[in-house]
C-alpha cells in the first residue's frame, strides 16, 4: 500500500502550502525562480522553450494549493467519486486554459513583458498532447473540465501514449504521417509517481484449486507482466479553488523480468524485453470508429483498465475499506466499448483476490459500471475474438463465458423457448469466428447504457441493441454531449467573450443558460455591428495565422465556410467537395454571373486513419480541386479553397471562432453526435446540417429559420436503402450533378490524370455506401439559401446571434448534470 512516508506535527506538514502572490512582482520572481532553479538558466541565456517551460511551471504553482487541497478534502469526504475511464483525451494545450482557469492572463501576459518577452510566442511553443482522435476524446477532455469546475469528485483515467495522434502533412497533396512526439521537449504538465507503480498481468493460464470445505478457487497465473506507472495532470475547475486529477498510465518493463535475462547473459533480449513492454502505451491507435483488430490494442486496454481499477481499489480507498459497499465509492463510466474489459477485471478482484461468492461480487460489478455508446455504425462495434482474448486474458474470458452463462439462463426465463433472440443476445457471437461482442458485455453488466443525442440513444435502443432495450427499458437513457464554454468561447473566442460578458455579465461561463438573455439584443443594430465586428477580427486573426503557418492567402471579405473533422465517408467531405466543384464550373462556364455569387472560402481540416485508402484519396482530391481552382484567375474573390494540414485542438480553437458557416452534413443515422457542430453555433456559425445526431437537437433550439436544413431523414434513408440504391440512375438524372462529377473525372483538378481520381468518382458512381449523391440536389438547394441568406448582412448577423443565445444547452456542465442525476446518483 501506498501512504505518506511519515508522520510529523511540523505545522506546516498539511499545509497551507505557500503560494506565489497573485501580483505581476509575484509571478515575475516565480517566473525568475523557474528559470534558475528549475531550468538553470538565466533569462539571459534562455530558450525559448526554457522560457515556455518555466512559464507553465509557474502557472502550475498557482495551482498547486488547490490541487493539494483538493485531494485532501476529497480523501476525507469519503463521497462517490466518478471514475472516467477513457482510452483517449484530446486535452488541447494546457497553458491558456490554465492561466484561465487562475485568473492570471493580464498578471502573467504583464510579468512576461517585463521580462522583455511576448507571451504569445511562448504559448505557440507548447505542444498540444494529442492523445485521442477526434470527438470521444475531446469529449472526454471537456467532461473533466466540467466535472472539475461543479467540484463532482473526479478521476479520469486514461494512457499516457508516448506518440498521441500523428501530425499530418502533404505531399503532392497527399497526407503523409510523422509521429507525433510531443514529449520530446519536455512536459511540464505532468508528475510522474513511480511509487504508484502497478503491475499488470498478461497471458499464461487459470489454476483452480478446491479447499476442505469443497469450495473452489481459481487463481490466474500470467506468464509475462509489465508494470504501469502513473502520471498526474491538474485538472483546474473554473476560479473555483478545485483541482482534480487526470492520472494517465505509462506502461514499463518490470525489473524482474529484464534481470533474470540480463543474468542469464543475453543483454540485447534484456533490452528488447523492455521495449516490447513499453510499446503497449507507445502509440495511440489513429483510428476512428473502427476497432482495430490488434492484439496490441486489446493490450493497451486491458493495461490500463487494470491499472485503474488497482489504484482505485487498493491505492485509493482506505485500507480497511469493506468492497461490498464499492458502489457507495465509485462508479466508472465507460468511455465506448475501449475499457469494458474493465468489468471481468472487476469481477476477478473480487472473487479471486478478495474471496466474494460470484454472486455477490456481480451485485457489486452491476452497480459500478455505465456504458456509453458513441456510434451506429455496426463496424465500430468492437469484437475480440476469444482465441486472442484466451490467449492475453484466460482468467478473464472464463468469467465472461460465465457472466453470459447466467445471463441467457435470465433471457431464456424472460422468453421462454426463444432460442433465436437467446442466440441473438449471446455476449459470445459464433461468427464469422468465435468473438466476444464487448457493446453486449457492457449493457449486461452496467447498470446503465447511454447514447451521445437523443436521435442515437433512440437508434441505440431501437436499431443496435432492441432485444437489450427490451428485456431492460430502464437500463437506457440519453445525455446529449456538450462541450465546454471555457474553452470553446471564452479561451478560444476572447472577442466575442468581452462581448457577452459587457452585454449579459461574466456568469455565462459556467452558466450557459445565461446566454438566452442575448435574444433581444439580435434585434439591436448596434450590437449586431459590434457582433460583425468580433468575426472581422476573427476572421483576420485567422488568416493572419494561415498565412504564416501554411503560406495561405485568403480574401477578407468572404463567406467563411469550414467543414472540419475526421475524414470518413460517413461524414461526406466529399458532398462539400461536390458542391465547391459544382460553383467552380458554374462561374468558369458562365452559367453564373460573377456578380450574382457571393464569395465564398471553404476551409477543410481532417485527418485520414492511415490505413484508410478511400479516406486518404478524398485528402488527396480535396487538394488537388483547391490546387486549381485557387489558381484559376476567374474565381479569384469569388470561391477560395484551403485545406491546412494537421487539423488539432489548436487549429479549431483558430478555425471555429472565424467561421460563418458550420458544415454538419452526415448522412442520417450516421454520426451519434457530433461535438464540433456546437461549437460553431456557440460561436455564432449559422449551421448547413442533415437531421442527424446532435443536429436535430440544434435546429429544434435555435429554430428552423436559422439552420439550413436538408437530406434524408435517417427513415428516408432507410427506405431508399431498401428500395435498391443505384446512385449511377442519380448521376444519370441529375444534369448538374452530372456535369460536377464529369469534370472531375475528367483530370480537370489533377493535371488530366484521370487515374487519379478514379478511385473517389468509382465508388460514389458504383457505391456510394453514404448516399451521397442521393442528398446532392437537397444540398445544393439548401446551399443556394445560404447564399441568398448570407447576402443579407443584418438578417444573417440576427440568426447567428440567435445561434448563440440558444446554444446554452450544449455546454458539457449540462451533460455532466444529467450524468449525475440520470445514471451516476441512480
Ligand atoms: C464519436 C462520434 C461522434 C460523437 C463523439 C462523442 O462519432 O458523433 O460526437 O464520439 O460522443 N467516435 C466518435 O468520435
């Protein structure tokens, strides 16, 4: 066990810690300090990122008070503590959100110019830690911040990945992957505690073992281990003195282990021993809604799962805790399907390590444990095989086999000779080979499950898991994402924040619903200038910025369209791409006068999974159509493409802010949320979106004038899908489609290599698997409002302040909210 090394009565033992004065002479001479006595340097001689560094290790003083505080109010409360366990957090860099959280920006921005230094340069100096993909990890990065800022008891618990998600470049238009090392200049953000140590099993075999009493017990012996240390990171609530804990696993090699090879004489087994360990938090997985099928992913969830739950248990509660009351002390959410491993673990704490009957132990695994789902798509589902599962984790799958042992003898006496639907639930699927469908095995052992909209958790109960929903309706709710005001509008848009806060007060911040008391003021012309004007200088910031980092050139005064998120067919860049090629070709061909087009900038951001060819080909003619058509003299002000490499936190930070139009156009029934699509809108983006996810929620709040609504509906889809969908009859009977697509078959975009694009013009004319081209004619239509729409400024800037002030609902404080009272107080 750990706990403190020894007792004193020096008073100053437990605290108060000393903490630097909150003046700009304190945070210079903390500043000072840093440099001497953490870098060893003087100012004099500096880096930059000696300064980068000493700057966020004086931030991180400031917090440190309340972050001691903090924990020890939390060890003595002995209340129910949320632990988040996510494979992924997309955290964005920390120092501005820090200073925010501090209240120190004008005191540190002041120190810094005293000190003869710009504190912007050091900001651009910090990496961002990029270890999550997209959505589900940002999301997980704005339910800390949240859960900190309510002061709700929080771990979130996660990987610690040495190389988070690749940067992306182009060449020749076509992504290319670097690692990712965002370490290597240092991490002042984290503390490592190799005290915490834990060790962690894998592979070998189960010993079952019967006692005088004729009681049995097994025991898993693994034959190989690695132990997983933790780092801590601060999790600041907002001016509130709460600081929570982020604790992410690194994996290493257990000394044992290398020792006993060293001694046997191989030196170079020894090492690589070590490194085989220390891959399983190496990299993190760039995939998105796809498991990848790795044995090593499994590794790396199990890792830290186990990690998790030992610290918790045995690190964390007092020694003499009684595990049966474990529900009154935690609950762990499940971030997706990545940690469900986490139940059988708890399963086999409790009944091998601990000596609990099976019985009991599930009453208690029952009441620790919710599910969220954050998908439709059946491929993002994940399944292990049990040939792999019995292989890393024996102990494990025997509990899983007897977990749904118990639980298809409760469907059958739910539904008495329904070998079908007992077959159908099975947590075990038989084909195409012997797996363990993990969505299955977190619905029979959570005591909730949840979708991310309300549009998902319906489709969830009703679409992906009907025979769960029906045997336990309760066990399904809803909570709708959201996203964090402090971040998003106030650290990322600090112009419209001075706005909001001069028009409404400062309670916004954490208070979103405050926003409703900007309604009036859309119909006030002079705040509606003031309005225009925050996305002027928005606008310009982030030009100003593109030009710099990738050497873009963009009209001020256009309509700024973006479409930023992963690249993937479901989300359909390529309709946007379409729709860009279509404009292009009506202006060249004069089909469109000049002076009727309002002028438009479309700026893409999004990464492809690397193994994702189609993905990587719609990267690659998205350059090449921008390429041409931002060379073409014609279109020069009137239609301008930009597609900035490496789309990050960071970049939407810039990117979200300066936006007129958000691009949200998945095919129905596809994307479970989104997250982006409220940030433009809390940002004043006026949103061209189908009814899917999040979106449905959106329009119904800021009303149907100010949202462009267009597509299928996830039943029309449905049913156009079951009628036979043969997207070549809609290119055959849609002229302006027709023509869009021609020319860009015809090498137009690619120097008259038609090869090159015939893997993207192939698949929308021969499949086309998200209907892309049956919700063309809809887009257009819906895009040529936009345009009319946009051309008048003082109605537009109306529906974008209305965006705004009806937006309330989609910060993450409400999520967290209804987590507390729907499914973590239940
Ligand atoms: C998912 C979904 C998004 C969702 C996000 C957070 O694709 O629609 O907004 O999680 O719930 N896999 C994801 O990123």
């Amino acid at each position: 066990r750990i706990g403190p090394a020894f007792r004193t009565s020096h008073p100053l033992a437990s605290g108060p810690v000393v903490q630097p004065a909150p003046t700009v002479d304190g945070f210079v001479e903390t500043f000072l300090g840093e440099l001497n006595y953490g870098q060893g340097t003087l100012l004099s001689q500096s880096t930059l990122n000696d300064q980068y560094l000493a700057l966020a290790r004086t931030v991180r003083r400031y917090l440190m008070a309340d972050w001691l505080e903090t924990g020890a109010r939390r060890r003595h409360a002995q209340q129910k503590t949320v632990g988040y366990l996510s494979a992924e957090y997309l955290l964005g860099r920390q120092l501005g959100n820090n200073l925010l959280a501090t209240n120190l920006q004008d005191v540190a921005e002041e120190a810094m110019r005293r000190c003869g230094i710009d504190i912007a340069t050091l900001r651009a100096q910090e990496v961002e830690p990029g270890l999550g993909n997209g959505g589900l990890g940002r999301l997980a990065a704005c339910f800390v911040d949240s859960l900190a800022t309510m002061d709700v008891p929080t771990i979130g618990y996660g990987i610690r990945y040495e190389y988070g998600i690749f940067r992306q470049t182009f060449e020749d238009d076509r992504q290319v992957e670097l690692p990712d090392s965002w370490l290597s200049l240092g991490s002042p953000w984290e503390f490592p505690h190799p005290e915490r140590q834990v060790l962690v099993g894998f592979g070998g075999s189960t010993e079952t073992s019967t006692a005088a009493d004729g009681t049995q017990h097994t025991r898993w012996v693994p034959d190989w281990t690695v132990l997983g240390m933790p780092y801590h990171y601060m999790v600041p609530g907002f001016r509130n003195g709460v600081v929570n804990t982020l604790r992410l696993w690194s994996a290493r090699a257990t000394h044992a282990f290398d020792l006993q090879i060293f001694n046997a004489g191989d030196y170079t087994q020894a090492v690589r021993a070590q490194t085989f360990a220390e891959n399983i938090s190496k990299v993190l997985y760039p995939e998105d809604s796809t498991p990848q099928g790795k044995e090593l992913r499994l590794q790396q969830q199990y890792f830290f799962v186990a990690c998790s739950l030992h610290d918790f248990i045995d690190n964390t509660l007092p020694a003499d805790f009684d595990l049966h009351r474990l529900p009154e002390r935690i609950v762990f959410q499940l971030n997706d399907t990545h940690p469900v491993i986490a139940i059988p673990e708890l399963m086999r704490i409790l009944v091998d390590r601990k000596g609990f009957a099976w019985d009991e132990a599930w009453e208690v695994t029952q009441r620790c444990f919710a599910y969220t789902c954050h998908t439709l798509l059946p491929e993002a589902l994940e399944v292990w095989s049990v040939e792999l599962l019995g292989r890393l984790l024996p102990r494990h799958l025997e509990i899983i086999y007897r977990i749904n042992e118990e639980f298809l003898e409760q469907v059958r006496e739910a539904f008495p000779g329904d070998e079908m639907r007992v077959r159908r639930m099975s947590v075990i699927a038989e084909h195409p080979e012997r797996s363990v469908r993990m969505a299955y095995l977190a619905t029979v052992a959570g005591a909730k499950v949840n979708g991310v909209a309300e549009l998902h958790s319906q489709l969830l109960r009703d679409k992906v898991l009907p025979d769960f929903s029906q045997l336990w309706p309760e066990k399904f709710t809803n909570v709708t994402n959201g996203v964090t005001p402090r971040r998003f509008v106030r650290l990322a848009n600090r112009r419209l924040s001075e706005l909001l806060t001069d028009t409404i007060g400062e309670g916004w911040v954490t208070d979103l619903d405050r926003l409703r008391e900007l309604e009036p003021y859309a119909d006030d012309a002079s705040f509606r200038e003031e309005f225009r004007r925050v996305k002027r200088e928005n606008k310009e910031r982030l030009y100003r910025l593109l030009a710099v980092r990738d050497g873009l050139r963009l009209p001020q005064e256009a309509m700024l369209d973006v479409m930023v998120k992963r690249l993937h067919e479901y989300k359909r860049q390529t309709l946007k791409l379409l729709h860009i090629v279509s404009l292009y070709d009506d202006l060249v061909s004069g089909r469109v006068a000049p002076e009727e087009m309002t002028p438009r900038t479309v700026v893409f951001g999004a990464k492809a999974a690397p193994g994702y060819h189609l993905a990587k080909e719609i990267i690659f003619l998205v350059n090449s159509v921008a390429g041409v058509v931002n060379a073409d003299p014609r279109v020069q002000g009137l239609l301008s493409v930009a597609f900035p490499a490496n789309y990050n936190v960071t970049l939407a930070e810039k990117l979200i802010p300066a936006a007129d139009l958000s691009e949200q156009i998945s095919l129905a029934g596809k994307e479970a949320s989104g997250t982006g699509n409220m940030k433009f809108a809390l940002n004043g983006a006026l949103t061209i979106g189908t009814d899917d996810g999040a979106n449905v929620e959106i329009r119904r709040l800021v009303g149907d004038e100010n949202f462009f609504l267009f597509g299928m509906t996830e039943p029309e889809v449905e049913r156009r899908r079951a009628a036979g969908y043969t997207p070549a009859e809609v290119y055959e009977t849609t002229p302006a489609l027709r023509r869009t697509i021609d020319l860009v078959a015809s090498g137009h975009f690619t120097g008259g290599d038609r090869q090159a694009v015939a893997p993207v013009v192939d698949n929308l004319l021969h499949e086309d698997a998200f209907m892309a081209l049956a919700d063309f004619s809809s887009y257009l239509e819906a895009q040529s409002r936009v345009d009319a729409a946009y051309a008048d400024p003082e109605a537009w800037t109306r529906s974008a302040i209305l965006n705004v002030a009806r937006s309330g609902f989609f910060s993450s404080d409400r999520s967290m909210r209804d987590y507390l009272e729907r499914i973590w107080h239940s």
